[in-house]
C-alpha cells in the first residue's frame, strides 16, 4: 500500500487501494467515489459565469476573467476537503466509539470522512466562483450567475 500525504497542516493521510486507516480502526470504502465526486465539483467552476456584456470589450472582458480566476486559485480544494474530512472523521470515530465498538467507530469515521470531504471540497468551489463574480463585478461588468 502506498500512503499520500494530502496536508502537512491537517497531517491527513491517504492510503491508496481499499483501505483507510483511521485512529479507530480500518475502514474500507471505495477511494474513487470521493475521487470522481472531487474532479466533478472542479469541473463545475471552470464554466464561465453569466455576465451582461452589452457594450463592453470582448478581449478586455476575457483579460479580467482570467485575472479574476488566477485570484479563485487561491483558494485550495484539497485543502478545503482534507480539513473537513478529518474534522468529519474526527465525529465520527467519537460518535461510533460512544455508540458502539472499534469497527463501527471506524466505519462511521469512514462514512464521516468521505461526506466531510465532499463538503469541503463543494464548499471551495462555491467560494472559487464567488470570488469570480465578486472580482468581476469589482471590475465594473453585471454578473447574471
């Protein structure tokens, strides 16, 4: 098994396969559930928001998009995931432990770490396409959506 360090802040670590290993045990999910849910948010910011553009710049509008998208960059998905998953996992494992035993502290631990990352990560993106809008209105154009 290979391990990845996904944050060196949160100290997360992902096991490739099957398996991930938790303070409470080993739960086994499928990694590539939160993986595919991952590259489907992201997919979603990289559309160009709804803006009014009557009578404005094509090119000068193109220029800021992408200046207004280099500072939604800033804003970390992985990060973002990996933080509320490991809170999520955290809850999770205590909320098992005090319900039942090890395995279903560390199946419920599981469960809270594959939700709490799919709810960072939306939550970054959310964030990202504020930022672009917010930055574009900033600049002067009506952002529809």
């Amino acid at each position: 098994m290979q391990e990845t360090n996904l944050s060196s802040a949160t100290g997360i670590t992902l096991v490739s396969g099957s398996d991930v290993k938790s303070a409470a045990g080993t739960t086994t999910f499928g990694m590539g559930v939160v993986l595919m849910l991952l590259m489907l948010l992201m997919s979603c910011v990289s559309e160009a928001p709804i803006v009014d553009k009557k009578g404005g710049n094509e090119a000068q509008y193109q220029q800021d998009l992408a200046e207004c998208r280099e500072y939604a960059k800033q804003i970390s998905t992985p990060a973002a995931a990996a933080r509320k998953g490991a809170i999520q996992a955290a809850v999770g494992g205590v909320l098992g432990a005090v319900i039942g035993d090890h395995r279903t502290a560390g199946k419920i631990a599981g469960v809270g770490a594959v939700s709490g990352s799919a709810r960072g990560a939306a939550g970054a993106e959310q964030r990202k396409t504020r930022v672009v809008h917010q930055c574009l209105r900033g600049r002067g154009y009506k952002v529809l959506g």
